[in-house]
C-alpha cells in the first residue's frame, strides 16, 4: 500500500485538516499518517482558537514518520506561522520529501483568517519552492497575484506561475456558475465540472489537495492526479452530506457509505 503524510491543523469537528485529509486518503486508497502543527477549536459555524505545536515537537513528528515509513506524498494544510512554515521547511528538505502538495490556506470556509501576516511571505518564499503544486482558491490567489481575478483566471495563474515558478491548481469553487479549474504549469489545463447546490462545503480545499496527494503516491502525474481528485470532491459534494448549523462537512466515504436520503 502507498503512503501519504499530511502536515496540518486539527479540526475538533472532523470536517477539515487533519481529519478532512486522513479520511481522503484512506477513500482514495493509500495509508496516511499526520503531524499535527496546530489545533483548533472549530465547528461548521467557525474557528474559535488556534493553539500552535510547538516547533520542535513538530519537527519531532516529522522526524519519527520519515525515520519510519518513508511517504510517498506529502499534504501540507493549515501553517499559522513563520516559525512552523520554516520548521516544516527544514524537515522536509532533510529528507529529500517528494510528491509535495501546498494547500495554500489563509482563510477558512467561514471567513476566518488562518495565516498570519508575517506567514504569507515565508509560505511564499520557504515552502513554495519545495512544492510540487499548491492549490489557491479565487480569494488566496488574489492575494498571490494581487488583483481581481474572477475575470481572468489564466492571467492570474500565470503571474503566480512565473512569480513563484510553481504549479498552480487554481480552484474555481467560489466562481458564480460553474466550479472549473484551471491547472496551470507553463500551459493551460482545465477541469470542469457543474456547480453541485450544496451549502455544506467545509473542508473541500483540505479534501480536493489530500486527494490529489494520495493520487501522486500511486504514481499518477500530476494532471491524472488532479482529474481524479476533481472526480472525488464533485462526488463528495454530490452526497448531499448535511451536518451541524453552519456549512458543513462533505462525506469523504460516500463511495462505502452514501448518505442515506
């Protein structure tokens, strides 16, 4: 069996990060591990803390899966800080990790902010170089390009493309109509699919970037990696999964156990 690691925050209410990503891997059939780097008091309504790991504990972690059971892709989630990113970092490049997925969180799903400012430029400029992909949503590559995207979703991709020298997933779950994405490397890729009429969308960035990891970890390139993926959280979404006050979680195992409705 595959392996994949995820490198996240914890969410108390099993919707997204650590959580989000064990159950993805486990429904796209590779065996996942986690170092946790942050824990958060959160439900479907919002975020109420966020308790950083300290760093040398995070360090340890990685230092005990990879001393272990090598991975064969690598999820990189929620990262609050500087000192973490740069921990990560350092770990990761030691052991020379490949098939990286960047999940470039900065806000969550209920408009909480999740990166702190002095974070964004060591995620830029730490852990984008390490990175085989990151995954921006419209919101979070406006802030990498630095203007309104909704327009232009190849241009955007491009200035973050040659800005960062990255692939770029650029998700399209916040456009008006459809939910395409656009995967950009040099060339233009695009994966459609129908917008799904579904408020319960919490955890899809973890779900769709944890997906396209374990895709990586069986050998897929990147693009087959991606489609599958897409495949997947369109299903998830499809369930019709409905949890808690707020948005709520999608159904990572509707493939074993479709929501009965």
């Amino acid at each position: 069996m595959k392996t994949a690691l995820t490198i996240a925050g914890s969410d108390s209410s099993g919707g997204a990060g650590i959580q989000a990503d064990l159950k993805s891997f486990a429904a796209n059939g590779v065996f996942g591990m986690s170092v946790i780097n942050s824990v958060t008091s959160q439900n479907t309504t919002g975020v109420f803390g966020v308790y950083d790991i300290p760093c040398d504990v995070v360090a340890s972690q990685i230092d005990a899966v990879f001393k272990d059971i090598f991975p064969d892709a690598v999820k990189i989630g929620m990262v609050s800080s500087a000192e973490i990113i740069n921990t990560i970092a350092d770990r990761l490049k030691h052991y020379n990790a490949k098939n990286i997925v960047l999940d470039t969180i900065m806000v969550s799903t209920s408009g909480c902010k999740l990166l702190r400012d002095d974070a964004i430029d060591a995620l830029t400029s730490v852990l984008f170089p390490i990175a085989d992909i990151i995954t921006p949503n419209l919101h979070e590559a406006q802030i990498l390009c630095g203007f309104d995207i909704r327009s232009d979703m190849v241009r955007a991709a491009d200035v973050i493309y040659n800005k960062y020298n990255v692939t770029v997933l650029l998700k399209g779950g916040h456009l008006a109509n459809t939910s395409n994405d656009l995967l950009y490397d040099g060339n233009e890729t695009w994966f459609e699919a129908v917008r799904i009429d579904n408020p319960n969308t919490h955890g899809t960035g973890c779900t769709l970037s944890s997906a396209i990891a374990a895709n990586l970890a069986k050998g897929m390139d990147i693009k087959t990696a991606v489609k599958s993926a897409k495949d997947y959280i369109t299903g998830a979404l499809s369930d019709m999964l409905d949890l808690g006050k707020g948005s709520g979680p999608l159904n990572h195992m509707y493939k074993f156990y479709p929501n009965k409705k």
